[in-house]
C-alpha cells in the first residue's frame, strides 16, 4: 500500500505533464500501464514533445531502463526452479525498483502471488494517479505538482533503512552506492554519461564487490542444493 500510493503522487505529476504536451488522459493512462518507470516515461514525454524519431526513443528507453535487466536477472535467483514461464513474465512486468526491493529483502523463496500483489497494488496507484494528474491538467500550482515528488523518495527510504540497520552488509552496500553515485555525478567522464548508465555501472560495481566479500550460500537464498 505505501508504494502504491506513493506512486499515485508521482505518477499525478507524469499524468499533468503529459497533459501540457497534449496527450489525453487515455493516452497518459495507457503510457503508465505499459511500462511501468517513472524515469522512462518522464523521459519518453521529452521525445515525443520534440516529435522524436522511434529509433531515439527505442535507444532511450534501453538505456534508462537497463537496470532492470540486473533486477530481474536477480529476482530469477529468487523464484523456484519449477516456476512457470507464464509467471516469471507477470512477475517481470511489474519489475520496478521499489517492488524489487521488498521482493529480494523476502526471506526464501519468493511466491509469484507476492509479486501478484504488490505488482496490483503499484500499477493500480501509477496508472490511477496518471489518469486524474492529466485530467487534472495545470489546474495545480507548479509548487504543489512538484512537492508531490517527495513521496518517492520516502518509499526508497522505507526500503533500505530496516535491512541496512539489521545487516551490515546491506549498510556497506548502501553506502557505498550513495558515495559512488555521486562521484559518478560530477565526476568529469562519468558524469557524461546517462543516467541509466550511471545507474548500471554503480549497481554491478557495489552488488560485485558484495557478493564477493559476502557471498549467500544456497539455502540462505531458499534454493536447496537438490534444486
């Protein structure tokens, strides 16, 4: 439920600028549904106001939502051997950073109907959130549109504390991460880069150096040695 409403209040401000490039409260709706990434769609919405070919868009995409790649790669380690291809897609399509957080913080296996749940529960808020935010349109004050954004962040923060704070492991991870995403950030080469890569080259650098130093044995991660 935190996620979902927290993905209304930012979805609200995807649905009003999609509103202002003259996109209807369908399209808007339909945008949200179909992929599911605050930073891919706030990012599509530039192209297509610029009238952008679908070669840029396809490119953009690929790149800021590469990091999804390493999180279902990770969520695949997760599932029972025996689960079916029909639920390793329902699952991958709601694959964000949030639902990928409380999934891999799920002690043993995780259960399809987990991911059912909370997958419902998050595209319910986003897609709802973007329907009234773009019939909404700029009714709101840029302020209010804008402080909606806070909510985000509050969910991140709800994800990382309680494992960081049990496990030190997770803590190093965090920190290390917060530390090298900001020297990727001003740092003069890397900050060239896009921000999906930025992203990826943080996460396969922190998760590597983790899981050498502390590697999960099989019946930690709930897949026995018979499996």
């Amino acid at each position: 439920m935190p996620i979902g409403i927290g993905y209304f209040a930012v979805s609200f401000a995807f649905g009003i600028q999609a509103a202002d490039i003259d996109l209807s409260p369908f399209q808007a709706g339909l945008i949200s549904l179909m992929n599911v990434t605050s930073a891919g769609q706030f990012a599509g919405l530039t192209v297509i106001a610029q009238a952008g070919t679908y070669f840029e868009m396809a490119i953009l995409q690929f790149i800021v939502n590469l990091r999804y790649l390493l999180m279902s790669a990770a969520l695949s380690q997760k599932l029972p051997p025996d689960t079916k291809t029909v639920h390793r897609l329902g699952i991958a399509y709601g694959v964000t950073d949030e639902i990928f957080g409380i999934s891999i913080a799920r002690k043993g296996p995780l259960d399809p109907r987990y991911s059912y749940g909370a997958i419902l529960s998050a595209v319910t808020g986003w897609v709802g959130g973007t329907v009234l935010g773009a019939s909404a349109g700029a009714i709101l004050p840029e302020k209010v549109v804008s402080s909606l954004g806070i909510a985000l962040y509050g969910m991140f923060l709800a994800i990382i504390i309680p494992p960081a704070r049990d496990e030190k492991p997770v803590f190093i991870a965090v920190i290390s991460g917060m530390v090298l995403a900001t020297i990727c950030r001003y740092a003069p080469f890397l900050r060239s880069l896009s921000e999906g890569m930025r992203i990826i080259l943080v996460t396969v650098l922190v998760a590597g150096c983790c899981a050498a130093l502390w590697p999960v044995r099989e019946e930690e991660s709930g897949v026995s040695e018979d499996e």
